[in-house]
C-alpha cells in the first residue's frame, strides 16, 4: 500500500492527471471560468493557438494572464462547437513540466454550421502547483477558415481542380 502511494504522487502522475482533467472539462464544454480553473493566476500565464490571425481571431496571438485565458475560450466559444472529442497519446516530460497530447474531435464553426473532422495538439507547461502556465495549439487552420466562409464544403467537392478556379 505504502509502495502505491509513492506511485500515485509522482510528478508523471501529477502531470498526467493536470492534464487529463484540462482535456476532460475542454471535451466536456466547460465554461471558460471552469476551464480558467486549470491554469495559473500569474500575468505570465500564456494561450496561443498558432496560425495566421486573418484566418479567425483566435489564431495567431497570444492570450496573456488569467483574463487572457478567459477571453481565449470565450472567444472560442463564440465561433466553434465540436462533438466526440477525444485525447490520446499524452507524453510527458518531468524535467520541464511539461505535457503534449494529440486530441481529435469533430468540429463545427457556428455561423455557416460546416464541420470539419481535425486531430490537434496541445503543449501545456505547468508551475509546481500543477497549473498550467502556458497552452500552446497546433490545429487546422486552413479548414477554419474555410468552414468561417463558407467555403469548406464547396472546396471538397471540387477537390482536385485547380486552386485558381475556385
């Protein structure tokens, strides 16, 4: 019994279950406040979703501090729905505190109501607290912003042609 407690408070533990249950509210659709719950209270604190801004207006820029946080989901929420979320292949690493995971889900942007199925990483670095002091997404941007003008599934199906025709 004593052995499997030295198991379960190990930093690799500790980390996989930070982020596990960041993933789990995220999958859940949790309120920007619940999922601000996971992160540090520090200015230092940092959300980037990589991409070109032009694409939609939560890619490419950083979101700083708490507030930053709140706003990053907030915002997200305004403009994209997903179903069937799923994560996997979480690696961690001790020595920097940090966590990558691969998620999938199926994604939806509000206004023009086109989906798109995506696989996504995250990279989330956390404090001694187990809170996560930077979240970094790597997702796709190019379906984004075709589903945010309505083109995604005109290009699909007018796969092959020649990009300067449609």
């Amino acid at each position: 019994m004593a052995s499997e407690f030295c198991i379960m408070s190990t930093p690799r533990k500790q980390l996989l279950d930070a982020a596990q249950r960041l993933c789990n509210d995220f999958a859940s659709q949790k309120s920007a406040n619940d999922l601000q719950s996971h992160f540090s209270s520090t200015p230092e604190t940092e959300t980037i979703e990589y991409g070109e801004q032009i694409f939609a207006p939560f890619l490419g820029r950083k979101f700083l501090g708490p507030k930053g946080v709140h706003d990053y989901f907030a915002m997200l929420a305004q403009f994209i729905t997903y179903h069937n979320m799923q994560f996997s292949d979480y690696i961690i690493d001790t020595d920097e505190m940090k966590v990558v995971v691969k998620g999938q889900a199926r994604f939806t942007w509000i206004s023009t109501e086109e989906t798109w199925d995506e696989t996504f990483h995250y990279a989330l670095s956390f404090n001694n607290d187990y809170k996560v002091t930077k979240y970094e997404i790597w997702a796709d941007s190019g379906a984004a912003y075709l589903a945010r003008e309505g083109r995604l599934e005109y290009v699909r199906r007018h796969e092959g042609e020649s990009p300067r025709t449609l």
